[in-house]
C-alpha cells in the first residue's frame, strides 16, 4: 500500500499557532526557512521562524515539528529562544518566494508565484517544497486574470535568479488580517529590497498604519523609495504627529517638498507640530482629538466616539470647545470622559456635563511634566492649550510611552514578558537537519531530535537558532 506524505500549502501556516506537547502556546509561524538546491532538486525545508508572545522571532526545526494539522503546528516542546538570525544560504518562502516571476520549464511562458506546496518526506522528519501554485503572465496589479495551475517544483525555473520589482500581492494576502504593529514586525524583518516591494503594493492607508509602528531608519527608507505624490499621500493618510516625527528625520530641501506635494491643510497640521520641541507636550500632542460644541448632545459624543479609525486613548474622551471645531478652536471649557457618555441620556447637552476642574497642558510643558500629569490623574490623554485658552490638541498616553522607552524599542523584544526566557526554552538546543551546523559554535549542535541537551550553547557567536 502506498504510502500517503502530507502535503501544506505555505499560505495556511501564515500566523497560525505553534503549541508544545502539553496544549501551551509557543507563539505564531511567520514564515518558513528553505535552501534551495540546485540539478532542480526540490528545496529543503529547514525549519519556521515563530515569533513569541515577546514579540522575539526564533527558529524552530523542522524536526521538532511532530504535527501540522487543524490549523496548527505541534512541536516536541524543546524550543531555543535565540533571536532568529537569516544566513546569505537560506530563502525565507513567503517573504521571498511568493509573487517571484519564474518559468514554466516546459513551454517557457512566464508565471507569478502563487503558493508554495511543502511536503513532509515518507519515514522522516524532513520537510521540502514540493509544488509550486502559479498564474500564467507576468502578474502585477493590471494582469490577475492569467489561467492558474499547480506544477512539481522541477516543471519552474528562475528561483534563484535576482528578481527587481517582484511584487507583493500573494505575500500581502497571507498577512491580510495581522495587526498593523504585526505588519510592521514582518516587514522589519524582510530583506531591504522585499521590505520596500511589499510597502509600496499597500494602500495609502494600510501603509501610514503599519509606517507609524515601524523604526524611524525602516520609516525613512521606505518613505525615500517611494515617488514624491505616493509620498505626500501616505503622510496625508499619518497621523499629523507622526508625520511630523518623520519628517523631522529628513534632510530639510526633502521635508519642505513633500510639505509642499500635501493638502495645505494637513500640512497646516504637521508644520504646527514640528514648530515646538520635541520632547514637550506641542511636541508630542495630535492635532485630531474629538472636538465639540457645548450644544452637541451625548448622543453627538457617541457617534464621533465610534470612529474606528481612532486610538483607544483618543476615544476615551471628547473636549468641548466653543466654534470652531477644529484645532486650534475657540476657547476650551473641558472634558468628557466616555464613562459619563455612557451614565447620561442621550439628549444631554454636553455642555452640562463638561469637567472644567484639571488645568489643561501648556504647549511647552517637558514630557516629565506630561508623564506626572497623567499618572497624578489616571488619565489617558490630556488636553493642551496655548496662551489664549485655545485647544491646540492633545497627548496620549501611546505617544508619551513612544518617548519614554528607548528609541530601538520597536526592535528590542519585550522583556519580561510572561512565559517568555531569554535563555533556551526548556533547556534545549535546536538543531539543523542532516548536520547543518556541525562544528560550528552556534547552539546547534549535536544532540538526537527531541533531546535535551545540557549546558549553554557553544559560543553564541551568532545570536541565533
């Protein structure tokens, strides 16, 4: 009887669950580690990089997985917790192999890569990529509609060619649902070229999200690469004070083009945000919060509260405002929290209801002042005010935490968090198939799959697996 070797098709691992023997949680596959070989021999798949609840990438083998079914990954329960490093000989599949323009052996016709199929070999632990999904035609935004087919790893050529202007849709597909901040995680990760091809094929707004979660050097570089219009709509699509903290990386002839390519109003917005200190709350402040009338109703409140394009923080309460309604207002009279919103009818006037007691935020208050303000009033934005008693906009909490955590934080894993050591998990040391790593003091050494080996890691030198 024939033996039947399971067969998964990459885009189905993307975010889904990795778990040890006992049902707990290790953390999500983000993506897959190959080598491709060459003769057409099909690429051998070295293991998943899973990203932890520390947000940390590590490598798990592929002979520590002993499952992959039901939308989810079972592994032997040895994990080594070394940040994930890519090596010059290895291929992440779905950052760098999805949407590639390959060959069709055959016939020569050009194809867009779809999907990538993975099979696990009969009697072995071992893994390798087994078909490829493709579309006939060279793909990209304009031609989707090329005949689509699945063939053998060897029926395609060009994988190992250097590819410019690959695109990105089947890669965005499979992240389509992740967290902007998770997004941004990917994209940090991916190779500079991969990084900027993937940016550019999100939306205006899909990408200033994921830009605001990003390391100011990504920020700048992804922003450089793009055209000037693209540009200026992205940062449209930012919020103003992340825009601001942006543009402020640039060189100065750079920053005032783009100012110049916006909508005078949004511009408006940034230019008044990069005119104070960086470090104070005008510095710090979005010029967006929810503005209202002193003769709008709780159920106005309400309905501007629902907004899902705003921050929790900045939903958390609406500043009442004589005209206009846009910052800079009229004269500021207080503050409404969402929890009074919710006690009092609907007809109120919220007016009646505005909180006038806490003193409001000068725009040249330091961030220490700001940081005492909210923590002394269990706040989690503040209202900042100019000479006048004119609301110029306001702090978050997220936007103070921004500045008070180191500036490498987005790419510093969260220490602490729970169920997360920085040394290995359970004491074990994973290794590479078919003696990958041999001598080398890299952590991967030796013991048999499923071992516990005892001890450090040799040497470390790497910082990986």
């Amino acid at each position: 009887m024939a033996v039947v070797t399971p067969r998964v098709f990459v885009s189905h691992l993307s975010g889904i669950a990795v778990f040890d023997p006992n049902g707990d949680q290790v953390g999500r596959v983000r993506d897959l580690v190959a080598v491709l070989r060459v003769a057409g021999r099909p690429p051998r798949l070295l293991g998943l990089v899973v990203e932890v609840i520390s947000r940390r990438r590590i490598f798990l083998p592929m002979t520590r997985v002993t499952g992959v079914e039901s939308g989810q990954v079972i592994t032997t329960g040895v994990v080594n917790m070394r940040r994930f490093e890519q090596r010059a000989s290895e291929t992440l599949v779905l950052g760098e192999l999805l949407d590639r323009r390959v060959s069709i052996v055959e016939t020569g016709e050009d194809a867009t890569v779809l999907d990538i199929g993975i099979t696990q070999l009969p009697a072995r632990r071992d893994w390798e990529i087994e078909k490829v999904f493709v579309r006939k035609g060279k793909g990209g935004a304009l031609r989707r509609k090329g005949e689509t087919f699945t063939l053998d790893w060897s029926q395609v050529t060009g994988f190992s060619l250097e590819e410019h202007g690959q695109g990105a849709e089947s890669l965005l597909a499979t992240f389509e649902q992740l967290h902007p901040a998770d997004l941004a995680s990917v994209l940090h990760h991916l190779n500079p070229k991969r990084r900027v091809e993937v940016a550019a094929a999100l939306d205006d707004d899909r990408l200033a999200d994921v830009l605001e979660e990003l390391p100011e050097d990504d920020q700048v570089e992804i922003l450089g690469k793009l055209k000037d219009e693209r540009a200026a709509d992205v940062l449209e699509a930012m919020d103003p004070d992340d825009a601001a903290d942006l543009l402020s990386e640039l060189p100065e002839d750079e920053k005032e083009r783009l100012l110049t390519l916006m909508r005078p109003a949004d511009a408006a917005d940034v230019r008044r945000l990069m005119s104070y200190e960086e470090r104070t709350a005008g510095g710090l402040m979005t010029t967006e919060p929810i503005v209202l009338g002193a003769d709008d109703t709780v159920a106005d409140a309400l309905a501007r509260v629902r907004d899902p394009d705003l921050s929790p923080a900045l939903a958390a309460q609406v500043y009442v405002c004589r005209p206009p309604d846009q910052t800079p207002t009229g004269k500021y009279l207080g503050v409404v929290h969402f929890q009074r919103l919710l006690r009092d009818p609907p007809f109120t006037l919220v007016g009646a209801i505005v909180e006038s007691d806490l003193p409001p935020l000068p725009p040249d208050t330091p961030l220490p002042a700001v940081t005492s303000y909210l923590a002394t009033y269990n706040m989690v934005a503040a209202p900042v005010v100019d000479e006048s008693g004119s609301l110029l906009g306001a702090v978050t909490v997220d936007d103070v935490l921004d500045h008070l955590l180191p500036e490498d934080w987005r790419e510093t894993d969260l220490h602490g968090a729970p169920g997360v050591d920085a040394t290995d998990h359970m004491g074990g040391h994973a290794e590479r198939p078919n003696g990958h790593g041999g001598g080398r003091t890299n952590g991967r050494s030796g013991g048999a799959p499923g071992s516990s080996a005892a001890g450090t890691a040799g040497g470390g030198t790497h910082g990986r697996r």
